[in-house]
C-alpha cells in the first residue's frame, strides 16, 4: 500500500484524467494510505493478544489479501478510465464491482474476528485492552458504512438500466461542489464522513490512551490506572456518539459544515456531556484520595 500510495501520488501529478470531479489517481492514493494506517494498527492490536494468535494471523492475512484484491481493482479501472465503485456500465465493470464487493465483506469478516479475539483477551492494561477494544468496534460499524453507499439513489431507481448504482453523497449527485483534499460534498450529504471518522478510531482512540500514558509523568492523577480507563471510556462513548450523529446528519442530506439546529444542538450535548464525564473521571479520584 506504501508503494501504491507513491505511484498514485505521481499518478495525480503526472495524468491530468479527471473522474467524478477529481483526479483519477485520487481513490487509490486516499484508499492505500487509509489502509496503511489501518493495517498498521490491526498488526499491532494483534500483537497484544497473549492467546489465540494463530486464529489472529489467519484473519490478519484475510484482511491483508482482501485490502490487496480491493486495490488491484481500483487501480485496474483507473488505468482502464472508468469508475471502479458502483459501476455498472458494462457487464465486465459490474463484475469488478461486484468482486469487490466480494473483498469488501471477506474483510470486514476478517476484522470482526479480530475484534472479537481482542474482546476476549486478557491484556493486564485495563484502558489499553478497553481502547482497542472500542477502537475496533467503532471501526467495525464505520467500515459498514459503505454497504449504505451502495443503495440506489431515487433517481437511480427510477431510470432504466442505469450505469451507476449506488452513490456517496445524499441528496446531490456524485462528482458535484467538493472539498478539497478529502472530496466530500459541499452541497449535500456524503457518507464518506462518518464512513472515515468510524474507520479511524483505529488509530485515533488508541493514540488517545498513549497521550494520556505519556502525561502521566507530569500530571500525578493520570498514573492512576482507573483514571486513564474512565477517560478511555469517555472518549469512546463520545466518539460512537459522534460517529452515529456524523451518520444521521448525512442520511438527512447536510453537508458537514451546513449543520441545522437539530445537529448543532445534539453536537453540542455531546461535547458538553463529554467534558463532564472527564471532569468527573477527574475529580472523583481527588475526592476519594
């Protein structure tokens, strides 16, 4: 992937094919650097298994080989110049999609098996067992985003043997007014969003606990073990809940930025109820020192 993300990088650079409004190279640059970063950490939450871990090689192959089909896919259509996600222009471009959807659930099997290895396992380091845990859950439910991607739209339901099935934005077609870098809607809802922000509590969660480790050599309270493993429980419940209302907010068709009261105010609970819980992690191991 590390490799692929160095060609698709001068791809971008070097072909000036433009697809869906980007890029052409642009898909596989973002999707083999997201699956370093993923792969990476699957690796090293299986290396903290104290048991099971021939069943954790398996599923770590599963993923390895099914992240690889995945991409020789897209790239494959990318030379070819087309559309490799919800293509269905010829016979050959909906069996490439379909293969990949294929890979796509081969996967997210495979990841499941780790998660539940990880649920199972005894790792002494309370916060760090319950961080990998929850990290890998939520990437789990971000990754099942994409199975809602593939519905088809109204229009497409309406229209007769349509060349495209499925989409990433709600409410506006695929390939309008993006953001640059990530490409996500401007003008409506994209559920590359919270299909992004689940995926990568893999990474984000984990980091957290290893911050708060890190300080623990300036801030006394954050030595204590049950404090570290409250704030771990804070940030993951605050995170599925921003991941769920990441969710809702592009089902209704908002752009991230465009949020309407309804979510501006349910975001605001949650940041609130968030910071509460940490001052409470904090403050209730003060009193009861």
């Amino acid at each position: 992937m590390g490799v692929l993300a160095l060609v698709s990088a001068i791809g971008i650079a070097v072909d000036d094919r433009i697809l869906v409004g980007v890029p052409i190279w642009t898909k596989p640059f973002k999707f083999s650097v997201s699956f370093v970063a993923y792969s990476l950490s699957l690796a090293w939450m299986l290396s903290l298994l104290p048991r099971g871990r021939r069943a954790g090689w398996w599923a770590g192959t599963v993923v390895a080989v099914a992240s690889a089909v995945e991409m020789v896919l897209i790239t494959l259509q990318v030379i070819r110049g087309t559309r490799s996600h919800f293509n269905q222009a010829t016979p050959f471009d909906a069996a490439v999609f379909q293969t990949m959807g294929g890979t796509v659930v081969v996967l997210w099997l495979g990841a499941l098996v780790i998660a539940v290895l990880l649920l199972r396992a005894r790792i002494l380091d309370r916060a760090m067992a319950w961080s990998v845990r929850l990290s890998s859950l939520i990437a789990l439910a971000g990754a099942g985003i994409g199975f809602l991607m593939v519905r088809p739209t109204p229009e497409q339901l309406t229209a007769d043997n349509p060349p495209v099935v499925g989409a990433h934005s709600v409410g506006v077609p695929d390939g309008g007014p993006s953001m640059p870098l990530t490409g996500w809607a401007t003008t409506g809802g994209d559920l590359r969003v919270p299909h992004f922000f689940g995926m990568h509590a893999l990474q984000l969660l984990p980091l957290l606990l290893i911050a708060l480790s890190s300080l623990a050599t300036r801030f006394p309270t954050l030595a204590d073990d049950r404090v570290r493993l409250r704030l771990t429980l804070t940030a993951s419940a605050a995170y599925a809940a921003t991941f769920a209302l990441l969710t809702w907010q592009a089902l209704r068709g908002q752009t991230l930025f465009s949020p309407d009261p309804t979510t501006l105010t349910a975001a605001v609970t949650i940041a609130l109820l968030t910071a509460a819980a940490a001052v409470l992690s904090l403050r209730t191991e003060r009193a009861t020192a």
